[in-house]
C-alpha cells in the first residue's frame, strides 16, 4: 500500500493527545464543548469519528507557538520599560 500523502493524513483524538500531551478523552471532551482551544476539525460526512488533517494540526502547532513568543516579548519589554520608570529608592 502506498504512503497516504502529508496534507490527506488524517488523526484521531488519540494521535493528536500525543502531540498536545493530553488525554484523548479531554480531546474528546474539548471538541464538542470547546472547540475554540483546539485545531480546527476535519469533518468527515458520514462518521461520527473526530478526525484533524495534520497539517492543520502543524500549522495551528506553529500559530500558536509564534503568538506565545511575542506575548512573552512583550511582556518582558513591558517589564523592563516599568523597571526603568520606577523611581529611584523602589529598585530591586
């Protein structure tokens, strides 16, 4: 059999609680009551199953990796223009 190319690749709530270091049941449970704090879904007509493209699962992976570097940026730059505001005597 040949090799399912990477954009058709689909995975189930277990495949994608390893990748998030989560449970498949939380998976699970996110999907249907919070779908908002996971990749987007790849509804497959006919099935009941809950299934991801990889790739989307990668490149929500990255999103969210990018967002949570420059919110850390920012709050360290926030941090040190308060540092550098204080007054004198209020240092540590």
């Amino acid at each position: 059999m040949r090799p399912v190319p990477e954009d058709l690749q689909l995975i189930g709530p277990e495949e994608l609680g390893l990748m998030l270091g989560r449970s498949p049941k939380s998976i699970v449970f996110d999907a249907s009551q919070r779908p908002g704090v996971l990749p987007p879904r790849f509804m497959v007509k006919g099935t009941r199953g809950i299934r991801w493209r990889l790739v989307d699962v990668r490149a929500w992976m990255d999103r969210i990796s990018q967002e949570s570097i420059e919110r850390a940026e920012a709050e360290q730059a926030a941090r040190a223009k308060a540092i550098a505001w204080r007054p004198r005597g209020c240092r540590t």
